[in-house]
C-alpha cells in the first residue's frame, strides 16, 4: 500500500497538477487574446456601420442640395419672389403645380423622403407632397397666395432658420403643429432645410425634407450580427430633453428605425441600467462590460447632424457566453481530462506497484518451485531493468539446466535403445539361424505331400495349403529378423529424389488403391541425396504400408520433400487416419510392438526404419497432425560422409 501511496502521490504531483495548471493558465491567457480580437472585430463592424450610416445621410443631404437647385425649384423660387416682394401672381400657380408634380415623381424614386415641403420666408408652407402625394389645405393667409397647411405658430422655429447660410443643408426640428406622427409621437430623423434665395440673391424660402429611415432600416438589417449580437441606436439629445435617450432602433424588443419613436421609449441612463450611466460618457466609443457580467457591450458615437450637437450611440449587445463558449467548453474539457487522469494515476498506482512486486514475488516462488523439482512458471517482463536483469538470470540458469536434462534423457533413451537393438539383434540372429533350417524342410516336405497326395482328397490339400501359408508368414518374419540382424551399411549413391519417390509410391499405389486411399507426391524439384536407394526405399514403403493401414477409404496421402535447411533434407508422409495415442508413441519404435491385429505384421518395420535412418547419420520423428491423422518426418544429411564408402 505504501508503495502504491508513493506512485500515486508522485505521478500526480508531478503530471496532472502542473499540467492541468499550465493549460488552465494558456486557456486564460487565450481566453483574454480571443476577447481582445474579438473586440477589434466588433469595433470594426460598428466603424463599418458606422461609416454605411454616414454614406447613406452624406447621399440624402446630396440629394436635397441637388433638388434645391433643380429646374422645378429654381422657377417655382422665381414666382414664389415675384408674388411675395412684387404681388405678381401671375405665372405662380403654374410653376407651383409644376413642382408639386416634380416632387410627387420624386418621391416615387426616392423611397426614403417622407415629407418634402416649401416654405416662404416667414416660414409658411406653400408646397407639401407626404409619401408621393400632395397636401394642400388652401389656408388663406396674409400672403397673396394660399398655404398647404396652417400658420406656424413657433416663433423660435422661426428665427432659427433665419439664422441658416444659404445653399448649405442644415437639420432641425418642425414645430409640433407640424410634425407628421400624430399626437404624442415624435419623428426618429431632424428634418433636413435648406435656404433657397432667387435670381437676385434675396431670401424667399426654404426647402424641408424629413427622412424616415427606410434605408438606414434596410441597412441594419444587412449588417452581420457577429457572435449572435443585438444592435440597438439611441440619440443622445442633451438639449432637448424629450429626445434624450430616445432609441430609434432596437433589435431586442423589435424596434425599427422607421416608426413612430413615443416618449415612452426612452432609454434610462446607462442603456437602461446595462452599464454604469458615466460609462458612455467617457470616450465616444469602446467596449465594456454590463453590469451583470452578463454582456459585452460594443458602443461607437456618431454625429448625424453637422449643424447640430446631437449624436447617436450605435450599440452592438453580445452576449458573454457567447464569446466565452470555446473556452467553456475547454474548461469543462480540462475538468473531465483532470478526473480522468487522476482516475488514471490511481489506477497507474496500482499498476505500477503490482508491475514492480508482482514480479519478485513470482521469481521469489519459481526459485522455491525450482528447489523442490517443480515445473516453472513463465516470469512475465517487467518493465524495472534491475529487476528483469535478475528474471533473466534466472530463466537462463533454469533453461540451461532444462536443456542440459533435456540432452543426458534424450542421450540415456538412445542408449538403451541402441543397446536394446543390439541386444535384440544378437539374439533374433541366433533365433533366425536356428528356425530357419528346420522352416525349410518343412516347406520341402509340404511340396513332396501335395505332390504325391491324390486330388480327391480336398480337405487335406486344403489343411496343407493352410499350413503352407503359415510356413510362408514364418519364413518372412525370419528373414526380416536376420534383417533386422545384420545391420547392413548403406551403399551410398547419389540419388533423384522427385524420381526416387515416384518410383518408390508406384510400387504401394495398387494397394492404396483396394483400400480407397489417394496418394499425392508434392516433392520439390530438382532434389538430391547421397544415400543407399535400396535401404531407403525401404524405409519409405513401410511408412506408406502403415500409412495405407492406418486410413480408411477417401482419406489423402501426401508425401512431401524439402530442403529443411542448407545441409538436411526432410520426406515426410502425412495421412489423415486416427493418429498415435501417447500411451503407444513410446513404443513405436520398439522391436516386435505392432499395433496392427494379429498376423498382420511382425512390429519390426519402425525398428528396422529407425536403424537404416540412423546408420544414414539422419532422424525419423513422428507427431499427431491437429486435424487428426499422422505426420512422419525423415531428415537425412544431403551429402554421405567422407568415410562412408572408403
């Protein structure tokens, strides 16, 4: 536990905590660079909207110089001069019906203007065309011409545009009696009034024209909402108190610019209590924090009216979680890596101790298994040099005194075999010799009895031909004993192997044939070994024999032939009978033992193979296939030895 404890304490001290620190610490500082841009980006798209605004009232005020001056106004001034200074009336009709209808298709192409009038110098209104139509009231009045609408009755109205430079739009604000949006309403634009002056250069009177925003609408609603912000515009009229604070767009509560502005809708200091009310006033533009932390607030002020100290405020709401998501998330990314990863250090802990004693421990009970002759069990690596310096020592100390067991046993079970086979030798020699003799007169005599005995006598010539086999089957088994005896050497010769063993399986294929089996010689070309052909075709028909035997009809044969290395080369036979159990593979090669029924073999075939392979300086090997059936390998050296044939 302690251990555990130690690893657990070092690898998070030393990884998680400054790690999670550090990106904590990068995110912060990236979180302050992402607003710092994301503030210059908002500033630019309020100076972009800014400066589209201004496009916008620079070309108005373009316009309404430009129809100060125009044909229509220049002669209806002229008439308008003549009626006012002279009493001549009488061409003034004409040009006033001429620009009125000059004015109704004017303000059929310029959708913007609401309201175009003409006044006369004492500020009285002679033309009026509202949204492509005219208004004309016929007021009759002092003048020797009628008014389109009632006397103003504002006397400061009246010397403020007295005051007005000729030829230059200014912007103000018509008397209430006059002002277009009903009772209480007041209009979101200054109107913008330019003095007109006739030929001779005397005052006669002046063109007003009120724009309603229509554009300026069509131009927020184009803008961009970067990072899902809501633009607002409110004017900031210190002189006029009921214009102070009077918003004129406002996206949150749908407000356009277009409509009717009611005193009700003023905005309190502070963008109503958004932000601090001296927070506004100290740079005309900037970005600040609401006061609930809740928004990032864009403002940029603009002045609309070059004649006038009004301004408008252009704000642009964002909300803070909104430029803040990226890092939110990140954050709550670092969280769950932080939990991970200190779930990861306990369970690193835990690993990390057990990898470091488990592996003692093991070594420690392999070397009381190995003390007491017990199978060994496998150390697994461990990842401590010290330690699996130590695991290799001992697994080199236990495989080299396994192999060197391994080799004494293997040595030991040659011996007695090879003493086994001597042995046996000696004796079946002495045995052949003995029987032999008397198995040949017996032969002699059963050819004299059949010989002389009458054929009427079937059952005796039957009982003889019997006892004829049986002598036959004796005189075999004698023969392969004095075989087994003698130990011939091999006569060494240089032999073809494709061809050896082509030749080799013709001489079984008939009997693979009655029994159903198929044969498939599969050996590589053009191999070739120095060996006895007559000792070794031997060996290979009797593997094929107690291949043959050993499966039953539709089973394959395969016999293969390779180079098992530079120097060796390997014959294998494989069939797919019902294998070896391991009670019988050690006895296998044992003289005598024979697994086949009774008077079917005399068990001496794998002997008699075994000595020819290994008087060859070979090995013959047999192994169970895993899909059933048996594989029987024979590995030969490829050339003789120098003193095989001197």
């Amino acid at each position: 536990m302690k251990i555990r404890s130690n690893i657990f304490f070092w690898v998070f001290a030393a990884t998680v905590v400054p790690v999670t620190l550090l990106v904590l610490a990068v995110t912060a500082y990236s979180e302050r660079r992402h607003i710092e841009q994301v503030d210059v980006q908002m500033m630019a798209g309020l100076d972009y909207l800014v400066s589209e605004i201004d496009r916008r009232l620079t070309f108005e005020r373009d316009v309404v110089e430009a129809l100060s001056v125009s044909p229509s106004m220049q002669n209806y001034v002229e008439a308008l001069s003549a009626a006012e200074h002279d009493g001549e009336i009488g061409s003034y009709e004409q040009k006033r019906e001429e620009l009125t209808s000059f004015l109704e298709e004017f303000q059929a192409v310029f959708l913007d203007v609401g309201t175009i009038r003409v006044l006369d110098e004492d500020a009285n209104t002679t033309v009026k065309v509202r949204f492509g139509s005219r208004i004309d009231d016929e007021v009759t009045g002092i003048k020797p011409y009628a008014y389109s609408e009632p006397e103003a009755v504002d006397d400061f109205f009246q010397t403020e545009i007295q005051s007005l430079l000729a030829g230059e739009v200014s912007y103000t604000l018509l008397p209430p009696s006059r002002h277009e949006f009903g009772f209480g309403g007041m209009q979101p634009m200054l109107d913008a009034i330019v003095p007109l002056r006739d030929s001779a250069g005397f005052a006669t009177g002046f063109l007003l024209v009120n724009s309603i925003g229509v554009q300026i609408d069509r131009i927020l609603e184009l803008t961009p909402r970067l990072y899902n912000g809501k633009l607002m515009i409110a004017e900031l009229n210190p002189d006029l108190v009921e214009r102070d604070g009077l918003v004129l767009y406002d996206e949150r509560t749908d407000e356009v610019f277009s409509t009717t502005k009611g005193s009700e809708g003023r905005l309190s200091p502070g963008l109503g209590g958004l932000v601090s009310p001296d927070a506004l006033f100290d740079q005309p533009f900037g970005a600040i924090n609401s006061l609930d932390g809740k928004y990032r607030i864009y403002y940029s002020e603009y002045l609309p009216y070059p004649n006038q100290l009004i301004s408008w405020v252009i704000v642009s709401i964002v909300p803070q979680e909104e430029i803040t998501a990226p890092f939110t998330r990140i954050r709550f990314a670092i969280v769950l890596i932080a939990l991970f990863a200190l779930f990861m250090s306990v369970l690193l802990a835990n690993l990390g101790a057990r990898r470091l004693a488990d592996p003692i421990i093991e070594l420690a009970q392999n070397l009381k298994a190995y003390a007491r002759g017990e199978p060994l069990q496998l150390n697994r690596d461990s990842a401590t040099e010290e330690i699996q310096e130590l695991q290799d020592s001992f697994d080199y100390m236990a495989r080299s005194t396994s192999e060197a067991e391994r080799k004494r046993d293997q040595a030991e079970r040659q011996l007695l075999q090879s003493a086994k086979l001597a042995s046996i030798g000696e004796m079946a020699a002495g045995i052949g010799h003995e029987i032999n003799n008397p198995l040949n007169n017996m032969t002699a005599l059963l050819r004299l009895i059949r010989r002389d005995l009458p054929q009427e006598y079937a059952e005796i010539h039957a009982d003889l031909q019997s006892l004829q086999e049986e002598t036959t089957r004796a005189s075999k088994i004698v023969r392969s004993i004095l075989d087994f005896a003698r130990q011939v050497p091999p006569q060494y010769t240089q032999i073809q192997v494709p061809q050896w063993i082509n030749e080799s399986v013709s001489l079984v294929q008939q009997m693979a044939t009655d029994e159903g089996v198929s044969l498939f010689v599969q050996p590589d070309p053009g191999l070739s070994v120095d060996g006895d052909p007559i000792q070794l075709q031997q060996v290979l028909i009797n593997l094929l024999l107690n291949a043959i035997h050993a499966s039953k009809a539709g089973d394959r044969i395969i016999v293969e032939a390779h180079r098992a290395d530079e120097r060796n080369l390997e014959i294998s036979v494989c069939d797919e009978g019902t294998g070896i159990s391991d009670n019988v593979m050690d006895k296998l090669f044992d003289p005598f033992f024979s697994t086949k029924p009774v008077g079917k073999g005399s068990g001496l075939g794998l002997s008699i193979s075994l000595g020819i392979i290994e008087r060859h300086g070979g090995k013959i090997s047999v192994v169970n296939n895993e899909a059933g059936g048996v594989t029987v390998a024979i590995r030969l050296p490829m050339t003789a030895p120098q003193t095989a044939n001197d």
